[in-house]
C-alpha cells in the first residue's frame, strides 16, 4: 500500500490551524454557554428579588380581597423586565386577579401554572419554570405562617435570546479572527522554522545525487543549526573519503597497468635471447608506457671494475651511449654505488645528494636506481631519472624492484643461454671431430668400401673406382657425418638424357643426408659389438684366471687365454723387479712363462 507523503510546511500548519480552530470553538462555545449561564442566573435572580418583594406588596390587598388593587399592581408589572403576564392565586389555587400584554398569544398550559402554584406553597419558596419561549415564576404570599395564595409572572424570553445575538457574534468574530491570525501567525513560524529544514533537505538530496560541493547552509534556530552543523561534516568527510577512494583507485589502476607492463616486459624479454636487442626493447617499453623522463640500464662490464650503459631511453640519451658513458663502481655516482652495494636506492632530490653525478646538462631533480641481481650475481642497475622533485612514490618502487628483478632474470638466461649454446657448438665440434678420427680409423682399415651398380646389377667396389668413360651427365653428393665428408654418392645418366634437375638433386641431398645417418650408426653399433665382445672376453679370461691360487697356475691360464684369443704363435709372461729397485748384492729374480704354439708347451722358470 503506497501512503502519500505530505510535505512538513503544508502538514504542519494545517494540523496547528485544525488543533487552533478546534480549540477556539470549544473555548467559543465555553463562553458563548458560560455567558448564557451567567447571563439567565442574572435573569432568574433579578426577577426572583422582584416576585418576592410584589409578593409581599400583594399580601395586603389579596387578603383584604382588594381585588382592584390586585390588578393594579398587576398591570405595573407588565412590560417590565420582558414581563408578559401576571397572575395572582388564592390558597385553593383560584385566580383572584391577572394582567397579560397586549399583542401577546400567550399559550401556556394551565396544568403548569397549577403545578408551580402547588409547589410554591409546598416549598415556600420561588419556583420556576422554563419553555422555549418563555419563563415562569410562581412565588407563595404569605406572611409568617400564614399562606394566602401564589403570585405568578411569564417572562418572554425572545428579548434576552435578542441579547444574546450580539455577543455571540461578536465572539464567533472575534474567535474567527483569531484564528485567521493564528493560522498566519503558525504559517509564517512555520516557513521560518520548515525553510531551513527544506533547505537543508535540499542539500542533503544533492549530496545523495553525489554533489559533494554543495553549500550546506547553517541557520535558523539552534537545533537546525546543529542539524546543518552535522550535515556540513558528513559532506566534508563524505568528499574526503570519496576524494581518498578516488585516489585509491587511481593507483589501483595505475598499479594494474604498471604490473600489465611488467607482465608485458618479462613475456618480451623472455622472448629474445640477444642481449643487447633484449636491453633496447626492455627501456623502451618501460619509457613508452610509464612516461619515465629518462631511464637506462648499466651493465658490470668483465672486469668488475665499471658499469656501463648498455641501452637508454629518454631525454638527451643518443650522447650518452654515442661516448660510452660508465661509471667507476663503489667510486662515482650512484650507479657504481647501488652496483657495489646491490641496494636500491631512492634520490628525492639529486641536489642535495652527495653521491649524485651529473652525466648531461638535462636538469634532473630526482632518480631511482635498483640493482640487476639475478642467482646471486649483481650484473648492472637500472637508472630511472625525472625532471620532477620527489616523483617516484612507494607503490613506483615496488613495481619498479619486480620490473628490475625480471629485467635481471631475462639477462640472466640470456647469457646462460649464450653459454649454453656456446658450450653445445664446442661439444658438437668435439664430437663431429671424434666422429671424424673414427671414420678414418675405420677407412683406414677397410679402404675401398663401396658399391656400384649397372644394367648387370649391385656389385662391390674392390679397386678402383667406376670411371664415366662416356661423360654422361654427373651427379656427385657427397655424404656427411656431422659436417665430415665420408664418401661420395655418384650417379651418371643413360646415353641420350637430360641434365640432372633440381628435384632430382634435391632427392639425391636427401638421400645423401639419410645414408650418411644410417652409416654413422651402423658404425656406432659396430663399435659397440666390438666393444661388447672385447669386454666379454676379457671378462673371460679374468674369471678364469682369478679362479687359481697358484702363481704357476695363474701365468699359465693367462698366457694360454690370451695367446688364444690373440691367435698369436707364440707369447711370453716375466715376472721381475725394475732395475732401480735392485741393489749390487741382491739376486735379480723372475717367473717367466713362455707359450709355444707349435709345441703346445708352457715352459717356466725362475
């Protein structure tokens, strides 16, 4: 269910104007009755004072039977006091005389007037009573004890309620005006009590819409007062936590794009593996998108003893790397200091810094300089300069340390990289150069190896080599084994042909390339037979010959074996001291055996 709202300026006013209204007509009707009342008691009292004392002036004629007299007196009371009509009983409640004014219908009930007559003489006192139109009054004549009879006059009431138009209207004017004032009155302290409230209401409506700018007015009583007061520092904390948030959020995002860059930075550079071409791109992207004046990086050159600038960006750079501008470290500027030290180091203003060396005639007025370390080596600094006193702030240097550790881990890996590969071209060198020996130990060996083939089919090359006596077209490949030539693959075209093409050429690479793959292992497995067999039977004859205990036994197993195995005629086996162990007197002594194949014999001695 939606209530409509009812402005406070509006509402108030008309429920003080309703209460007002409300009460000046009950205080109106108050008086209007309150002065009925008092104004009927006058009546009735005055009226009374006149009845009593006509009762007693009509003792004397009414007991005498002075009838004349009786209405005498009677017809002085009409037209007096609004008095209408007179009239005078005996004790047995008979009329004895009556006076009535002329013009005048009066219809009263007999019954009514026997009534009052009765209760007159009963109470012994004036009795009354009261129509619409008219009063009744009915007083005893007596005189001491003695009761003669009742003395009744009508009053016509139309002259007082006559009498009280005036005053009424006179106080319902006077109750209207007053209230007409009051609801002025109440309007005009309203509006001034409301117009500070709705201008404050105002106010804090546009702070909600989020104008924070806007004049909170203070006045008006006190309570408006501290009411504006209290709206005034709501709006000045309000500007200030939403300046602050703002603020925060602008280094938020700041931050988010310095760590995007940085993000951006380390993808680069763990891309590129020249180093010189990794620093160049690394300080451009750094200048490009955190708007640094001036940045560099100075690497630890060889001996240890310099750091120099490598690659730059900025203000006034091209001079710098164009002389080969370095630094002393631990003896100039703070480049060599933060490159002995390996600390970063914040220079707010490079005026007032001892350590800060000049190297151009820009103007810088402040620097930061972090250290390029990486697996515990310190291999140069990071240089960023700015025209700006104090410009780089806390959140910079974090950002700017990740950036820096980054830079120092590309190099890092870019130079191990560099060691790396170098390291794999000397092993390739070395093993292309023992596959070389090898080649030629084993060509010298078994010279001549090759096959040809004709219309008669595929023979072995046993001499020399197949001669092109008709000098068809010619094609010679050469095979390779890691860059060492090995042989030759040699093929001529049949009588009445073409030149060889490129496809043709192409093929026979490949197939040089294939060939030449498949030699070199079958080589190696050649090798490694022979090295297997080797090893197979050396291990042959040493569990044979470490199976005897006997020194005669042992020379005569091993020589026996190995003369064997090495298909040789004959073999000999001496045990004996060097001479330069020997003294004079010492007797030299030996164990020799000697194998002779054609005898089968083993002849030892001492």
């Amino acid at each position: 269910m939606h209530l409509k709202q009812f402005k406070l300026t509006v509402l108030g006013p008309v429920i003080i104007g309703v209460i007002l209204s409300l009460s000046l007509s009950a205080f109106i009707a108050i008086g209007i009755n309150a002065g009925q009342n008092a104004g009927w008691e006058r009546m009735i009292s005055n009226n009374r004072a006149t009845l009593s004392l006509s009762a007693k002036l009509a003792f004397n004629p009414l007991y005498r039977s002075d009838i004349w007299t009786l209405e005498g007196m009677l017809e002085q009371f009409i037209g007096e006091a609004d008095i209408v009509h007179s009239a005078v009983r005996d004790a047995s409640n008979t009329i004895v005389a009556e006076a009535t004014m002329q013009e005048t219908s009066l219809a009263l009930d007999k019954a009514i007037s026997h009534n009052l007559a009765n209760q007159a003489l009963s109470q012994q006192d004036i009795v009354y009573y009261e129509s619409e139109d008219y009063l009744v009054l009915c007083g005893p004549i007596t005189s001491g004890a003695e009761q003669l009879g009742t003395l009744e006059i009508v009053i016509d009431l139309a002259p007082y309620h006559a009498s009280l138009v005036p005053m009424i209207t006179a106080m319902m004017l006077a109750a209207i005006i007053t209230v007409i004032g009051s609801l002025v009155i109440v309007i005009l302290l309203t509006r001034r009590f409301t117009k500070p409230l709705s201008q404050l209401a105002a106010a804090a409506s546009e702070i909600g819409q989020g104008n924070l700018n806007t004049l909170v007015p203070i006045q008006g009583t006190e309570e408006t007062m501290s009411l504006g007061n209290a709206l005034e520092q709501m709006r000045t904390s309000l500007n200030e936590s939403y300046n602050n948030l703002e603020q925060q959020i602008k280094a938020q995002k700041r931050r988010a794009e310095q760590l995007q860059v940085t993000a951006e930075v380390a993808k680069r550079a763990a891309a590129e593996i020249d180093t010189q071409i990794l620093l160049q791109r690394v300080v451009n992207l750094i200048h490009e998108q955190f708007r640094f004046d001036r940045l560099g990086i100075f690497l630890v050159d060889s001996t240890g003893e310099w750091a120099e600038l490598q690659a730059a960006a900025g203000v006034d750079v091209k001079q710098l790397l164009n002389r080969g501008y370095r630094l002393k470290i631990g003896e100039e500027g703070i480049v060599g200091h933060v490159a002995q030290t390996g600390e970063s180091y914040i220079a707010k203003d490079v005026r007032e810094d001892p350590l800060f060396v000049r190297g151009s005639d820009v103007d810088i007025l402040s620097e930061a300089i972090l250290p390029l370390q990486a697996r515990g080596e310190i291999l140069g600094v990071l240089d960023i300069q700015s025209l700006e006193l104090n410009a780089f702030l806390p959140d910079d240097i974090t950002i700017l340390r990740i950036l820096a550790d980054q830079i120092a881990m590309a190099l890092s890996n870019a130079r191990l990289f560099q060691t790396v590969q170098e390291n794999l071209q000397a092993m390739r060198r070395a093993y292309g150069e023992f596959s070389r020996e090898a080649w030629i130990e084993m060509l010298q060996g078994k010279p001549d190896q090759g096959y040809y083939c004709d219309e008669l089919g595929v023979k072995a090359i046993e001499s020399e080599t197949v001669k092109n006596e008709d000098n068809l077209p010619e094609a010679n490949i050469p095979i390779t084994v890691r860059d060492q030539i090995i042989g030759t693959l040699n093929a001529h075209k049949s009588k009445n042909t073409d030149q060889w093409t490129e496809e043709e050429l192409a093929v026979m690479k490949s197939l040089a390339i294939q060939l030449g793959m498949a030699l070199d292992g079958a080589r190696l497995y050649e090798n490694t037979q022979q090295h297997v067999a080797r090893e197979t039977v050396i291990r042959e004859i040493t569990d044979k010959v470490s199976a005897t205990f006997n020194i005669q036994e042992t020379l005569h197993t091993a020589i026996g074996e190995l003369s064997t195995v090495l298909r040789a005629s004959g073999a000999h086996i001496e045990l004996n001291l060097p001479k330069e162990l020997t003294t004079v007197n010492e007797t030299q002594l030996a164990y020799s055996a000697l194998f002779d194949k054609g005898s089968e014999s083993l002849e030892e001695g001492i």
